[in-house]
C-alpha cells in the first residue's frame, strides 16, 4: 500500500494511505497546485466541501488540513472507504464525515443547498454524458458561489458546464498536471434561475 503526505495546514506533513487498487489518485503535483489555486482564489476557512469519488480521501482531507469547516468524502469501494477512514483519523479533523456510497446515490440523498466547494474526481473512463449528469445531479447541493473543480483526463474534451455553472477566469478555468487536467467553475443561482424561468416560458 502506497503513501502520500498532506501538503499544508494543521496536518501538514502527514502520512496517508492510498488504496493498493481501485482507484487513481490524484498526484501529489496536481493536487499541490490545484491547492495553490484554490486557496487563493477562494480559500478554505468555511468553506463545506464535498469529494465526489474520493478515493483516499487526499482531497478533502487537504482542505479540511486548510481549515474547511465541514468535509463529506464519498467513495463507493469499501476497502477505500476504510482506508479514508483511517486517513481521516491521521489528520484529526472534528467535522469530516465519510460515506460509503455510489456518487449518484449520494447526490440524490444528500441536503440541498449546503455545499461551497465540490472536488470531483471520477474515473478517467466515465464518459463524458455521465461526467454531465453527475453536475445537473450536483446542482441543487450547491449554494450560490460554490466552486466545482473536476479532474479529467487531459486528453478528454473539455468538461461541458451547465449554463449555471460558469468556467472562472481564464487563468484558472483548467490547468494541467501530467495526464491530469483540473475543470473549475463557479455556480450562478441567478443564470440557474433565469434558465428555469425560460424553460416554464
């Protein structure tokens, strides 16, 4: 079983277990500069996350290390589900919650309205219809300024964003890690609204 280490924050420098198979962790250069970004863009403190396919959990455990106030990790493997578990317990954090479940069960179970941040990582091989769904299934979970970010193959087309979910500027709408390339956008509850409206009309 393989390592990683969170990057920065209260838990700074400690170990994590990733699972021996069954998933695909995000590298440790991707996710530092995923991280960087974030944290400049939109910061940490406060924020309540979700990481969709979380895998080790190394997502959402770096941004509960970075002071996210609550952090709910979906994984649908049960051994890595286990492994997040323990990883959790490794940084200490009071609010983070694991759930044992498919991310579209979850999402048509999970609080609307609750999220600020949403860290996607679905397997390479979903196809892109489903990397869709899996945001219009999202959409009611968010609040208003939520960021999206989703991890795709970098020579996968471009992650088709609902009309609310708006690619930030242009310096941080995708960047590229290796094979790994991270989608962010924001959420518009206006243009989600404004969208409803044409559609009633």
């Amino acid at each position: 079983m393989g390592q990683t280490r969170i990057i920065s924050g209260e838990a700074r420098g400690r170990k994590i277990q990733i699972p021996p198979s069954g998933t695909r962790p995000t590298s440790d250069r991707a996710r530092e500069g995923l991280f960087s970004s974030l944290q400049v863009r939109f910061g940490f403190e406060g924020q309540v996350v979700l990481d969709l396919f979380a895998g080790s959990g190394a997502l959402g455990l770096e941004a509960a290390s970075r002071g996210a106030d609550e952090v709910v990790l979906v994984e649908s493997h049960s051994k890595a589900a286990q492994i997040i578990r323990a990883n959790a317990g490794v940084v200490k954090h009071p609010n983070v919650h694991v759930v044992e479940m498919k991310a579209s069960t979850y999402l048509a179970t999970a609080p609307d309205a609750h999220f600020t941040m949403v860290l996607a990582d679905p397997p390479y091989e979903l196809a892109d219809e489903s990397v869709v769904e899996m945001l219009h299934a999202l959409t009611p979970k968010l609040l208003d300024g939520a960021v999206v970010v989703v991890e795709r193959h970098v020579g996968s087309p471009e992650t088709a964003w609902p009309a609310w979910l708006v690619p930030t500027t242009q310096k941080l709408k995708k960047r590229t890690y290796g094979t790994a390339r991270m989608d962010m956008a924001v959420f518009d509850a206006e243009l989600l609204n404004s969208d409803n409206t044409e559609q009633e009309n």
